[in-house]
C-alpha cells in the first residue's frame, strides 16, 4: 500500500475487503495477478508475491479512484439539488410576502 495511505488505513481497509471479496470473489492474491496479467499463478505465489501485492493494491487504488469520482458527482448532484430546493423556497416565500403587501394597497 502506499505510504501516503498508512494514516487512511482504517478507512480504507473495509473498502479494499469490499474490493477483493466482491470484485475478485475472495481469491488467492496469486490468482489475482495471473488474472490481471496473463502470467500463471504459480510464478506470483511463490517468486514474486511482493510484486503481486503491489499490483492488486495499484488495481485497488485505480478502482478507488472511481469510486471516489462516482461520490463526489453524487454529492455535487446532491448539494446542487438541495440549492435548488432553497432558493426555490425563498422565492415563494419573497413571492407571498410581496402579494400580501399588494393585497394592503
């Protein structure tokens, strides 16, 4: 894992479980990287396990990366929405202020 990300770990645990026991149904990091990259199993479980972690954690991190892109267009969308409701209120309530005053003329 990078080591920007040491601080975020707690947070970003749960999403990299999510991550591999959905997106790769729970399997064997060796079988990831064969998947991943074509090369068998076999050469990642017992040569190069250090290098598959790396790979699975550059895989997770870009699949984050898209989640997090996904939330933040989803809150954007979200306070947007909510703007829109309170200046749609305002303006009734500016609206019915200044009807009931023309109702006094």
């Amino acid at each position: 894992m990078c080591n920007n990300m040491i601080a975020l770990r707690p947070l970003v645990w749960p999403l990299e479980q999510l991550y591999r026991r959905t997106y790769w149904r729970n399997l064997p990091a060796a079988e990831i990287c064969a998947s991943l990259t074509g090369v068998p199993a076999a050469h990642w479980q017992f040569d190069n396990e250090p290098a598959c972690l790396d790979l699975i954690y550059r895989n997770f991190d870009s699949w984050l990366a898209v989640q997090e892109v996904a939330l933040f267009y989803l809150l954007l969308a979200f306070v947007a929405l909510q703007f829109y409701s309170c200046v749609k209120l305002l303006l009734q309530v500016l609206y019915q202020k200044f009807m009931s005053k023309e109702k006094q003329i």
